[in-house]
C-alpha cells in the first residue's frame, strides 16, 4: 500500500520518506529516502519521523508511544496517534463502538481462553486476540469447548458469531478542515481457508437505504473521533437487514484498491489530500469493477513466479497491479488485479476466468 501511495504522491510532487523493517520492502527503490528499522522500536520511529512535516502510516502495529512524542514535538501525525492506540486493541475498539452507539455484535472482554466460563457462551463463537491480529490471524470460530484448547493466548474479545448475508465495507476521508468524503459501498467474498479477501464487488448489491447507513455509520465514527485521513469500516449485513460494524482501518485498505481505476478519485490521492489538508475529491464510482487479491498459492514458497499474466492481459479491462514482493508463500498478498466492465455481471464473470488463469507459485 505503501508503494500505490508513492505512486500518487508523485503526482503531487510530495517528497516521501519510508521506514519499513524489511530491506527489500516494495517500496524501497522509489521513494526518496528509505530507512529500514523495526515499527516497535520506540526510537527507530521517533528518529525517523523527527525531521519530518506529516506522518502517516500504512500499518497500525507501530510504536504509538513514538507517535505520541512527535505529536508533542509539533509533527502532524496522521490517523492521530489516540486513535491508533484504541484501534490496536480489538477490545478498546467494541468498547469504543458502544460509548458511541456505532453498532456492532455483542461481545465481552476475558483475559485469558483458559480462564472462559464456557456456561457464559454459546457456542459457536467468535475468538479475537485483542492486540496483534492481522489479515485473519488472531481470530477463531470456537465451535465447541475442546477446540478452546488450541486456541491463542492472552486477552481476547468473545464475540457472538453473527448469521450474515453479506460483508461490506465502506471507506470514509476526513480532513483537518472537517470535511468529509465517502467511497460506494463494496461487498467483499473471502477465501474460506485463509479468511481473507479474493474478491470485491463495487457496487455492492445491496439496496440504497442499506448503502446509506453504512455510510452514515462510517461518516459518524469519523465525526465522532475527529478522524484524520482516510478510514475504512468492514460491517457485516444480518439476514435480517442489520449492518453491524465489525473492524476498522485507519488507512488505505484492501476494500479500497479498486478506486484505482473504478472511481474518479482513487483511495491514496483521497488519503493524501486529507493528510496534506488539501480539498478532497469527488468519489463517484465510473463504471462497476471487480477486485482480485492475488495470493500465493499453496504449496509454494521462494521467488514468486507469475503465471497466466499474458492470457489475462489480453481481456479488456484487466488492471494488474504487482506489489515488488520478492518472495512468495502459501496465502500471502503478492498483487491485486482489477477488472472493470459497464455492467458488474461481465466484471464478476471476466474476473472468475481472470482468476482461474492467474497463479502466484515459485520459481
């Protein structure tokens, strides 16, 4: 994400600086300075970020006490470092959703799985790892008492498993100036074993009156918490027509890298005029598109390798976006292709055969 953001910032000839613990990060060879240093690291970030204008992110797990510092040192930081801090917690996050009336699924805090009174659950349930958690990882569906004996450890949300009908997602951009822009509704389709997104769908299918709370709701925890830059809010749709928010991202996301090429303004020049305290720009969707994550496949582990690009490139409408990871392995998000069509139907039907085609594996 980083690297499409550079992509953006040229356009605006904006200097941008990257520290990212890997040497080889995407992002490495085209910005204008690169520091590798570890994100936890309180004065690997307080040194970077010291003789810098803005700081943004592209990652929560950073070091806020850093971010806190530079804060006081009169940097602009962006998300601000307050609202970092609460969304690195699942459990600060529900209870923020709560104190502020934003709908979500019900939920209790616990310290420990070992310690869970399994009288006080039904089963199956919902498992998060307060703090860590990332693409998937830190969550479990428990679905009867033994498998709570091979789950994480540590403080966890239990949350009720929540009969859906579809999950969504919104993104919402605010600036220093109050004003607010929000992105179309998107419906995103999750692969089963790895729990993260394969496909999005903009526009979502859903009715307007469901497309316009879910952006109420977005524009509402932006208001509420003074939200600088760019948020996206994942919701779940109940079968009976409820949205309930289930996580946030201070930051330019998956549910967002259609914007590219479907949407007049793309999700990273939206993130940094709102950080540059800039006019935000218009949202409008140009024509339906259809969102891939191309991960690693399984069973492969090396230098990534990239069949079937030829074959997809000569349909129309298809967008290939490579990352510059050097290495792949099973699951990991190597790119993103996105397809784009007058009619969602021929976007989601072209984006199957694109699929199909396209394998990330190893040399």
């Amino acid at each position: 994400m980083g690297r499409m953001l550079l992509q953006e910032a040229i356009n605006y000839d904006v200097r941008v600086c990257v520290l990212d613990p890997s040497a080889d990060a995407p992002c490495a060879t085209i910005c204008h300075e690169f520091v590798t240093g570890s994100f936890q690291d309180y004065d690997t970030v307080l040194n970077f970020g010291k003789d810098k204008d803005v700081i943004t992110i592209e990652i929560e797990h950073i070091n806020v006490a850093a971010l806190e510092e530079l804060e006081k040192m009169g940097k602009s930081v962006y998300p601000k470092p307050s609202f970092l801090r609460m969304v690195q917690d699942k459990g600060n996050q529900k209870e923020f959703y709560s104190q502020h009336q934003i709908p979500t699924a019900p939920f209790f805090l616990i310290d420990n799985p070992s310690s869970l009174d399994i009288s006080t659950v039904r089963f199956p349930f919902v498992l998060k790892s307060r703090t860590g958690g990332y693409d998937g990882k830190g969550v479990q569906i428990i679905r009867n008492a033994e498998e709570l004996k091979s789950t994480f450890s540590g403080p966890c949300v239990v949350e009720e498993m929540i009969d859906f009908s579809k999950e969504l997602a919104v993104i919402v951009a605010r600036n220093q100036q109050g004003e607010i822009k929000v992105f179309p509704l998107v419906e995103m389709e999750f692969n089963p074993t790895a729990n993260l997104v394969e496909f999005l769908f903009s526009p979502a299918q859903v009715n307007a009156e469901v497309e316009k709370e879910a952006q109420s709701i977005a524009v509402r925890i932006a208001e509420t918490s003074e939200f600088v830059g760019l948020l996206a809010v994942e919701l779940f749709l109940t079968r009976d027509g409820k949205l309930l928010v289930n996580e946030i991202a201070p930051r330019p996301h998956n549910s967002g890298h259609h914007t590219i090429e479907a949407c007049t303004t793309s999700q990273y020049e939206q993130h940094l005029r709102a950080i540059l305290s800039m006019p935000l720009g218009e949202t409008r969707l140009i024509e339906p598109a259809v969102m891939i994550n191309l991960l690693g496949e399984p069973g492969f582990e090396g230098p990534a390798f990239y069949s079937g690009l030829d074959e997809a490139l000569q349909m129309p409408g298809v967008h290939v976006h490579l990352y510059g990871k050097t290495s792949t392995k099973p699951f990991r998000k190597m790119g993103h292709i996105t397809v784009t069509d007058t009619s969602l139907l021929q976007a989601q039907e072209r984006a199957r055969k694109v699929m199909q085609l396209v394998k990330v594996q190893s040399c």
